[in-house]
C-alpha cells in the first residue's frame, strides 16, 4: 500500500510540474492582455517553482533589465501558470487582466501581463 501511495505522488507531482522549465535564465515574449499583442522580449528566470520577470524596454516608469515582477508559479484552475505572492492567490477567479495575477505560457514562452502596472 505505502508503494502504491509513493507512486502516485510521485506520478501526480510529475505532471503538475511537467509544465515548468528547468532551471534557468530565459528570453520570452512580454505582451498586453489588454491589447492581445506581444511588444517586446524579456528576460525571465526560473529556479524550482519560483520566478523573476525582467523589464523589457520602453515601458513607463521602469527601466529594461529592472525586476518587473517575481513570485511562486502555481498552476491556476484555469489551467493557466500564474505568478502569486501568497496564498490567497491560489483562490483567485479571474486570471491576468487589470485584477487578476500575471500568468505565463511556458510552450509559447509569452509572459502576459497588462501594460500598466500601479507602483
């Protein structure tokens, strides 16, 4: 019984991670929700399930190469990757947008967010 249940948590954390890069330093698309488009390439690091998304430039009021956002990836109902800051997150209905959390697609390696982020 006790292999049975290693099994299965080792197959079920398998796929729940299967999605997430390895460890390492990326380039992917930044682009706006509101506008549905992809503007320009960021820098993205990930190590485990953390991450850390680098400005890209000619954004308003941060420079390229600044941290822009960082956080735990988790993966949302939705079956979208969001970027959370704590727990309560985890329970958030609406994804990306100007109220949800950033989310990240890891096959299109596109980060979405919505432009205009308040400081």
């Amino acid at each position: 019984m006790k292999i049975l249940l290693l099994v299965f948590f080792l197959a079920f954390t398998t796929v729940s991670f299967a999605q997430i890069p390895k460890s390492g330093t990326y380039t992917y698309n930044y682009c706006d929700e509101e506008y549905n488009a992809c503007l320009s390439k960021c820098k993205v690091k990930i190590k485990g399930n953390k991450i850390w998304v680098y400005a890209p430039a000619g954004l308003t009021g941060i420079k390229k190469g600044e941290l822009y956002e960082s956080g735990t990836l988790y993966k949302h109902a939705s079956g979208k990757w969001i970027i959370i800051h704590n727990q309560k997150e985890k329970l958030t209905k609406i994804v990306g947008g100007c109220e949800g959390p950033v989310w990240i697609d890891f096959k299109q390696k596109r980060f979405w967010t919505h432009v205009w982020k308040p400081v």
